[in-house]
C-alpha cells in the first residue's frame, strides 16, 4: 500500500518536473540554415559573412529570440561547408530543406553559389535573402525566392564610377584587372561608360587569378602617368598591387581598388599608403541618417575586436535584419514568408530597403574612400559622409 | 560464380534505378553525385588503370563537356548539347593524343594536369573576350530525370571499362603497362590503341560535365576545370583500386559516404583523411579495395 502510494507520488512529481521543464523551455528553437565555404577558393573571404550571422543570431537570442509572428523563438543555427563548389551548395540547400528540414534560410557567400541556388529554391519554394552577390546576370533571375540586397551592379557601377571620376575632372585612367567573373563584367561596362565620359583609357591590362609579379603592368601605368588609376582585383591581387604599387613608385590623385580595401586587414596592413583609395561599398557607419549603423558597427568590434567588411558584412548583417523583419510580420509559412520579403519595406543599417523584382530599389550605388584610416562615403551626394580628397 | 557476380551488378543497378521512386531531393542528389564519380572514375581507368598512363588532369574533360553545354542551352535541342559534350571531349583527346601519348611516367602525369589548366585559361579568356564572366542555365530538366542521364553514363561507363578489360583491346593495353617496348616488337599497335583508351576514356567525362552543367544550373570556368575533379577521380580509382569495374565502384561508394559523414561537421578532417587514405592505399594495399576483397574471397 505504502508503495503503490509512493510511486503514484513519484509519478506524479515525475509529471510536475515534467511540465516545469515544458513551461520553462517554451516555444522550440527555430532552425535556420547555410552553406558557408570553410574550404576551398572562397575560404578567405566567406568568414566577413558568417561573423555577422553569429553576431545577428547572438543579438536576437539576447534579446529573448527571434520574433516569429509574435512567438518568441531562440535562433539555433545548421551550417554545413559547400567547400566554395556551387554544386555542392545546392545539395546542402536541398538537405536543409528536406532532412534537416530547417525553418528559414541564409544565404552561401558568392555570386555563383547564389546563382545556382536559385532555380533550387524555386523548386522547393523557399524564399531566401542573399547577400554576397553582384552581376548584372541577377536580372536574369524570375523573381520569386531569391532577393540581392547589393546596389554593386557591375552596370550601374561603372556608369556612377565614370561619372563620378569625369567630376573630378580625370581626362586619362590606367585599368588593370584580374580575370574573374566580377572583375571581368565590370571592365565589360566600365570601357565604354569611361569613353562616354570623355577619359581616355591609357593602359588597359588584365592578368590570370594567380598572377604574383605585376611590376610588367605597373611600370607600363607609371610610364603613362594617367590622372587615374582603375585596379579591377580580388582580395589577394589587390594587396599585389598596392605593395609592388608602392615600390615602383605609381600613384596617381584618383585611385580605385576593387575588393579588398574594406576587409579589416587592408587599411591595417598599409596604412598612410592606402589613404585616399577608392572602393565599393553602399555602407558606413558615419551616415547619420542610418540609426541601426553605428551601433552594429560599435556591436561587431566589442564582438570580434576587428571591424566589420564594410561590403561583405554590412550586406550579410542587412539580409538577417531583412529576414528578421519580415518573420515578425509573417511567421514561418513560406508563401506568406515570400509575400513579406516581397512587398515589405525594411528598416536596415543601410537605411531602408525595398525590392523590386529581385533587386534592392532603394539603395543607391555607391562609393567609399578611406580617409586617415576611416571609411566614407563619398559618392554619391545623397549618402555621402565626407567630400573626396584626392590622393597624395 | 561470374553469373552470380553479374546478377549482383544487375540488382545494384536496377536498385539505383529504383532511389528517385523512394527518396526525396537530398537522395536523389546525393545519388547523382555517387553515379558522377562512378562515371568518371571508370572512364578513368580505361586509360589509366588499363596503360599505366596516369592522367592527372580529366577535369579537363569534364569542365570542356559543361562548356559545350552551356553555350548550346537555349540554342540546340538538349540533347544535341548531351551529345555534343561527349564528343567533343572525345575529339579533343584524340587531337591531343597523339602528341601527349608519346611521354611517359611523370611527364604524361604533369602535360595532363598542365593541359587541364591551359584550357582553363583559355576558356576564361575567351570568355573574357566575349565579355561573359560565367553562364546562367534557365529551365534545367528535373532532378530525376538529371539521376537517370547519369545512371545511364554510370552503367555506359562501367560496360566499357568491363568489356574492354575482357577485349582484344584490353590485352593490347595490358601489354603497353606492362612493357611498352617490348609490345611494340610483339606487333601490338601501341600509338592506335592509346588513341583509343584515351578518347574512350574522355567522352564520358565529357557528357557527366554535360549534365553537371545542369544541375548546378551555372558554368564558371575556375570551378568547372577546378583541378579537385582530377585529384578526387585519381584518389577514388586508386582506393577502389585495380584496372577493372568494380574498383572504381567501390572507390567513389567508399569516398562519397565518407565524405557525406564527414562533411557535415569535420570538413577539414575529410581532406586529411583523403590523403591519407590514399597515401595509406599506395603503400599498404596498392591493389586497392577490390583486390583486397578478391583476395580475400580466394586465400
């Protein structure tokens, strides 16, 4: 009897931890996954992008979770490594969705990882805000489950970069360049909207991915003075260039580098020299008129003790805030999810952002220069933080 | 014993016929990516495995077939690119055959990598000239119908390696492993059979780039010849071992479920243990699993 009575009291004290436990916990976490390139061709460069997914992710558990359509939810994250392959990239998305069978989803870094992802979230209809990806190509894309947060479009680009150098009053360029897909495509734009300007290209030279000695080059642009000097590169030959730059003595008062100068190595690493560049980039943490810049910049460096890639991790930290936003107001229903990134309106570090098609409408393409170490935007006027100062 | 062995093959191939019917998008996936390397690594051994002409560079095939596939999608019917890629991987290896053929041991080993890579740049180039950086394909076939052009080169690939194996063809290649010279006295056409391993070898790379093309549903050069294919189809043959069908088999079976365990979490640790494995198969068990497993089968 005593022990029929004691075990109905264990069981029911059983149950009771039970529901403690239960009520504790609350709503399950939500899962949301990515493919990153840990391994691989874009093993450098896909860590700018995943830092600002775990500062987001830190953020909002911080916070008490991401709001899910009123619920609040802890965020837990599945990742897997794509190895830079694209193929690969789409198996993961495929996994995600039908094994892991996660809740929402981040972008992979890269053009070709989001360009081939985009007939796999088609299929599975599931939407996804990229980030890390520019070519005019993403026109091309049926508007649906895929959304480029970047106003770096290699066409609108060029246009802004002649017109802004034609300001300037730059009469002769230099164009160098790596033969990747970026590089390449802008080149493709940028001849004849320099043309269209009136500046005369002086030195147009473009060389392999793995190319180390680029003195050949470079004493042809020192030899041919120009007012500007067009550097089309990658991470690992824009730091080529600068160094062997430097030693050979080439410098002119408009100068541009394509990638690189806004990871946080680059201004470190050079220093004074690498003062008055000019490079991609829609974002900085000086615009007032952002109230989320500043203090996701402040978060990042108390997180990560470096700054933030003004490109790269601005534009992963907006497509999380879009996301954020838009699984507030829909919840995880993927049709409704799609019609909320569609037609919502989304207040980010880059200010508002809305998409037309598959295209950010609002933010204007756009230019930094580094200027005693910091980075401003100094094209165009709308969003500038500082006027441009030729280079010494 | 050999019917009972073909019946075995027949079952396994009619089992992979059946996964579209029985697993979602993730299997289906996954299996396309077992059948490539099965395709590439026994088109692999028909010239490699069966002369003793290691080939380092048979992304070179595999980037040129996605190639042709890209630039024919949207402007031939899809199977004229299908088709188109195969042959003209095939046509490509009996152009350079001739000369590559001619050099032996390590110097064939880096002219095939060194080629792989000039046409890397050459296709970037020209690319770059035609001011394309990178082909988007709209309106890929579905997945299973990708699972089924792939099963279909798989088989096709593991019939020719067989078939070859047990042909006058193959005995002509054994005898070139074994001591080129020495065969060319015997009579044996070594220059003519070479050509043909080696176009043998690179139409079905060739038409598996085809169908790659497809499914990542985008071509850029640096990762279409990306040197990893080469290395990956060398690794699976050399595990799976031997100069006959069921090697590469078992090689790209063992290597794709290890990866797909290890890859989730470990992805470092995947291509350490790559090397070692095949640093521990050259070594240990050149005749690789499937000799292992014969060996064992007969004491």
């Amino acid at each position: 009897m005593l022990a029929r009575f004691s075990r109905a009291l264990l069981v029911a004290a059983g149950l009771a931890g039970l529901g403690g436990t239960a009520m504790a916990q609350s709503a399950p976490p939500v899962k949301i996954g990515f493919s990153i390139a840990k391994t691989g061709l874009f093993a450098a460069a896909a860590p700018s992008q995943l830092t600002a997914y775990e500062l987001w992710r830190d953020q909002v558990n911080a916070k008490g979770g991401l709001d899910v359509g009123g619920t609040k939810r802890r965020i837990e994250f599945v990742q897997y490594d794509d190895q830079s392959d694209p193929s690969q990239a789409v198996r993961i998305y495929e996994k995600l969705a039908n094994d892991d069978k996660v809740d929402l989803l981040l972008a992979p870094w890269g053009t070709p990882h989001h360009f081939a992802l985009a007939g796999v979230l088609e299929r599975l209809k599931f939407p996804m805000v990229g980030n890390s990806a520019a070519s005019s190509q993403l026109r091309d894309i049926k508007p649906g489950y895929i959304w480029f947060p970047t106003s770096a479009i290699p066409d609108r680009m060029a246009t802004e970069l002649a017109t802004m150098m034609k300001g300037q009053g730059v009469k002769t360029a230099a164009v160098t360049g790596v033969q990747l897909p970026f590089s390449i495509e802008i080149r493709k734009f940028l001849m004849p909207a320099l043309e269209k300007a009136g500046i005369k290209v002086v030195v147009s030279q473009e060389y392999p991915p793995d190319a180390k000695d680029l003195t050949a080059v470079l004493t042809q642009v020192r030899n041919a003075k120009p007012d500007a000097i067009l550097s089309l590169s990658y991470p690992n030959d824009s730091v080529g260039f600068m160094t062997q730059a430097k030693e050979l003595g080439v410098s002119a008062p408009f100068q541009f580098v394509l990638v690189g100068p806004t990871i946080d190595f680059f201004p470190k690493m050079f220093g004074p020299a690498a003062d008055g560049l000019i490079t991609i980039g829609h974002w900085s943490p000086h615009q007032k008129a952002w109230p989320r810049a500043k203090p996701f910049f402040d978060a990042y460096v108390a997180k990560f003790n470096a700054r933030p890639d003004y490109l790269d991790t601005a534009l992963a930290y907006m497509s999380c805030e879009i996301l954020e936003q838009a699984v507030a107001k829909s919840g995880l229903d993927r049709e409704k999810l799609r019609a909320a990134i569609a037609g919502g309106t989304f207040d980010t570090i880059n200010g508002p952002v809305k998409f037309d098609g598959v295209q950010n409408a609002i933010t204007p393409t756009a230019f930094l220069q580094i200027q005693k170490g910091e980075f401003h935007l100094v094209w165009p006027k709308t969003v500038a933080t500082s006027d441009f100062q030729p280079r010494k | 014993m050999i019917r009972r062995t073909a019946w075995m093959w027949v079952g396994l191939a009619l089992a992979m016929a059946a996964l579209p019917q029985l697993g979602g998008d993730y299997l289906i996936g996954l299996g396309i990516t077992l059948l490539m390397w099965i395709a590439l690594a026994e088109s692999w051994i028909v010239l490699s495995g069966m002369t003793g002409y290691v080939s380092f560079g048979h992304a070179v095939f595999y980037g040129l077939g996605a190639y042709v596939m890209v630039v024919c999608w949207n402007n031939l019917p899809g199977w004229a690119g299908f088709l188109g890629a195969g042959l003209a991987a095939g046509l490509f290896a009996l152009a350079i055959g001739y000369p590559v053929l001619r050099v032996r041991g390590p110097y064939f080993v880096i002219l095939t990598y060194g080629l792989a890579e000039l046409v890397k740049f050459l296709i970037i180039n020209t690319e770059a000239a035609l001011g394309k950086f990178g082909r988007l394909v709209f309106g890929a076939p579905p997945l299973a119908t990708l699972y089924y052009l792939m099963l279909g080169l798989a088989t096709l690939a593991v019939l020719i390696a067989w078939t070859v194996r047990r042909s006058r063809l193959g005995l002509g290649l054994a005898a070139i492993r074994e001591d080129e010279t020495a065969a060319e006295n015997a009579g044996v056409p070594v220059a003519r059979l070479k050509l043909i391993a080696f176009a043998l070898s690179a139409a079905i790379p060739g038409m598996v780039g085809a169908v790659m093309a497809l499914r990542s549903s985008y071509f850029e050069p640096l990762q279409a010849f990306s040197p990893t294919v080469s290395f990956n189809i060398v690794a699976m043959a050399v595990i799976g071992g031997g100069d006959d069908a069921p090697g590469p088999i078992l090689g790209a079976l063992f290597l794709v479920l290890l990866s797909e365990l290890l890859w989730a979490h470990l992805p470092e640790v995947y291509m350490i243990i790559l090397g070692l494995l095949v640093i521990g198969f050259v070594l240990f068990a050149p005749e690789g699993l499937h000799g292992r497993l014969q060996r064992l089968r007969r004491p």
